[in-house]
C-alpha cells in the first residue's frame, strides 16, 4: 500500500514541477529561424523596368526577407556575352533570363528550382508544354520558368486583303499559295512591285529560318523530334518537301512565286504596305504599329499542311537562378533597426540567396491562379500561406501586350484581337535542339539562299547543313 502510495506523490510532484516549469517558460519551444534578408538583382531584355515595378512593391510586402528586387535591362546585340563576362567576373545577376534554346549552355552556371518551392506536376500542368521540354531536363529538375511564350502566326495586311476581295486569311498552305497569287502585283518587267507572301529566300526574310524549321515539323521531320538524341540527319522525304516547298515561293514561275532576293527586307515590306502577309512573332507586332500607325493590320494562326495535326514553333525567354554569386546576403536583417551581420555560413548564404530567387519566380509566374502561396523559410523549411491581391503574372502581361505562358492565362488571351493566335500558337508549339542556335539559324538561312542561288540541290544543302549543325553540338 505505501509502494502505491508513493508512486501517486511522484506523479503528483512531477506533475506539480512540469506546470511551474511550463509557466516560468522552461518548457521546450520551436526552434527559433535564422532570419536573413536578401537583395535580387534580375537581368533581362526588352521590358522597361515599369513592367516590374509594381510586382516588385508588392512581394516585399508579402515577403519580408527580400528586402530589396532591382531589375537591369541589357541590350540584345551584346547580352549572351555580358552574361557569360559577368559570371567570369563573379558579378553576375541573381535572377536573369535566358532564350529557351540556351538551357544546356547556361545549365552550369544555373541551379535548378528546390522541390518544396515548385514540382515537376505543377510545372508541367501550368505552363504550355513547350515549357516542359524546355526548360526540364532529362534529370527531371527545373532549370527555369518563363511568364511569356512566343510562336509563329499569319500577319496579313486587311486593306490589301480587302482591295482584291479576300474575306478572310487562309487557313492552309494551299490557301496561301491561292492568295498570293491574287494578291501579288508584277510589273511588264518582272518586278514584284507588291508581294503576296515573304516566303522562299533566307536572308531577306525575317526568322526564315523559324519559318523552314516549322515547315519540317508540320510534314513530319524525325529531324527535328523534340527529344532525339541522335546526329541530327535531314535525309528523309519530309525535310527534303519542307525545303522544296519554302524556295518555290521564290522560284520564278511557280505558281507559288511571290518573292526574290532583290526584295526589300520582310518586316520593311510590311509596315510600308508592299507585303499582304508574312510570317511572324507577336513581339514584331508593336515594332510594326510603331513604325506606320495606320496599317491595318490582320493576325491569323500560322496555316498548316494538316489542320487536324497543327504544329508551330516557340521562340522565347524564361528566368533561370544563378548558380553562385558572392557577397549576396545583405547583412542588414530586414525589421531590425540597425544592421545585424550575416551568422550564416558561405554555402548558406547561397542557399538562401537561390531560394529566395526561385520563391520568388513562382509568385511571379505561377501563383496568381489561385492567389495564394506559401512562403518558406529558406533554411527551417517552415512555411506561410500569404494571399495574393493581384496575379502577377497577368499584370506583366497586360502591361507588355505579350502571349502567355501559362494555360489558364491562355485560355482568357483567347478572345484577344492580336494575342489570340499566338496564346493557340504556344499551345502546340514545339523545339528542337540546335546546340548554338544563333548559329544554327545563320545555317538554315545559307541552306535556303544556297539553293536559291541554285549553288546546291536540295538534298545536297541540307546534308551540309545537317553536318554543320552537328559539329555546333560538340
């Protein structure tokens, strides 16, 4: 009875010690997270930093512990190589946006996006497939997300269209090659003085080589499969037909004729009204209005060889996450009131600088469909659910008059007069791997002119630009 007896005062002391522990706030608590703060820097091209103004104020509200987003426009012509002498230097960007076709080239320089941030599933079921493919690599990790996606569509000058009695774009390339030839106007001499399509030659015309890529990928080109792993080879049938169809456009007394190299350059010969259609990007749409306000101007979805088995192209940028950048932990902890030094180590100051960078691409581009995210803590990996006010993504993409990457974006750029054809555009669009695309796109275009020239066969210029292309790749 007294061993009883004993046992209960032991339980009612600890009992009675547990409770004083528990109100003099001894008792075990949650780790306390490290704080930190950062500062992104975010490379790109083309948008003013209006375009990121507003996303900018408003995720550092939301997240405290980016305490500062800036954002550097560079130009076009030089931007590959600044980025590469940038990171040679150590004073690259923490955030910076790449082509799509650059993944591999900038795949070590770049981390890949942490899986309690974004997943393969959700990546995959948001964005546009091309994306996927992109920016995924055969080790199924992120390498980048992009806000925008750009393919090919049918501009056509609706005044022309009009005048000759054409109610409506073609849909086909057969259709095409029927408009042209009514649209068209050639002198006593031969000269096309006003040309139905800018199709056939290479140098002259704008993405040429966009245009004879996509031709392929419609006839069924195994070339350019998205994920072959093989020497690229162009000797079948449907590469051969692809080529042979784009350099009729040029060939006098074809019934497709309607283009020669002493035409004026393909954008040029549009917006001064001497084009009826050509084929392009969205981006080429502004450049154009600018340059003569008062075309009227006509967009259609690119015409297919099958329209039950469409194909297009996607030409585009996506934002990838530097892999290292040294001194990028600002050492004033943000809501501190003086400057606290950084505790943490070399390696998780990194950490925390390409966490923070992807968290904050997927508020960018992917969390304003359901208006809320959960925030991380770099380091604890503990998280909070924030509500978004707006979407930011559609934001950018209102304020730049650009397609969308994303499905459901897509789905309401639909009804839009301009962007409609290319957010279907982007729906099928597909890549293929060129290892330097600059300078695979420099050989497509000596392959066309090649054979406009009459320099080469067809099957002769494509076994060189085959062979060219795959020495790019070592």
């Amino acid at each position: 009875m007294s061993t009883l007896l004993n046992i209960r005062r032991f339980f009612v002391i600890t009992l009675v010690a547990c409770g004083t522990l528990s109100l003099s706030g001894c008792v075990t608590k949650a780790p306390v997270e490290t704080p930190y703060a950062v500062s992104l820097e975010i490379w790109g091209l083309f948008d003013d930093s209006d375009a990121y103004a507003e996303t900018f104020e408003q995720y550092k509200k939301l997240n405290p512990r980016v305490k500062a987003l800036t954002y550097r426009k560079l130009p076009v012509e030089t931007y590959k190589e600044d980025l590469i002498n940038a990171f040679a230097s150590g004073k690259g960007p923490d955030i910076f946006m790449i082509r799509n076709s650059w993944r591999a080239d900038f795949e070590d320089k770049t981390t890949p996006a942490p899986e309690n941030v974004l997943t393969e599933k959700d990546y995959r079921e948001r964005l546009v497939d091309v994306a996927s493919s992109d920016f995924i690599n055969k080790d199924k990790k992120i390498y980048g997300v992009p806000l925008s996606v750009d393919s090919l569509a049918l501009y056509y000058n609706k005044d022309i269209f009009n005048i000759v009695g054409i109610t409506e774009p073609p849909k086909t390339w057969d259709e095409v090659i029927v408009a042209a030839q009514k649209l068209n106007l050639i002198d006593q001499f031969g000269a096309i003085t006003r040309s139905g399509v800018s199709l056939g030659t290479g140098v002259n015309i704008n993405r040429s080589s966009d245009i004879l890529s996509v031709l392929m990928m419609q006839l069924g080109s195994g070339a350019l499969a998205e994920n072959r792993t093989s020497a690229l080879s162009f000797n079948d049938e449907e590469s051969r037909s692809a080529l042979e169809f784009y350099t009729s456009f040029s060939r006098v007394g074809a019934p497709a004729y309607s283009w020669n190299a002493r035409q004026d350059y393909s954008l040029d010969a549009f917006y001064k009204g001497n084009l009826a259609m050509m084929i392009n990007y969205s981006w080429q749409y502004e450049a154009i209005k600018q340059k003569n306000a008062k075309l009227n101007i006509g967009i259609a979805p690119l015409p297919q060889f099958d329209l039950g088995n469409p194909a297009n192209v996607a030409n585009y940028y996506g934002y990838v996450v530097s892999k290292e950048k040294p001194n990028t932990i600002d050492p004033a902890i943000s809501g501190q009131a003086s400057p606290v030094p950084s505790t943490l180590t070399k390696e998780e100051e990194n950490r925390t600088r390409t966490f923070e960078s992807w968290q904050f691409l997927k508020y960018f581009a992917l969390a304003g469909k359901e208006k809320k995210m959960t925030l991380v803590h770099a380091l604890s990996g503990n998280g909070q659910e924030i509500i978004l006010k707006d979407d930011p993504a559609a934001v950018y993409l209102e304020a730049t008059n650009k397609p969308g990457a994303r499905r459901d974006l897509l789905e309401t750029q639909k009804n839009d007069l301009v962007l409609a054809p290319f957010a279907y555009g982007n729906l099928i669009a597909k890549n293929w791997y060129q290892g330097n695309s600059e300078a695979a796109d420099g050989i497509l275009i000596d392959t066309i002119d090649s054979v406009v020239r009459g320099e080469k066969s067809i099957q002769n210029a494509l076994e060189v630009a085959a062979t060219r292309i795959n020495l790019l790749k070592r």
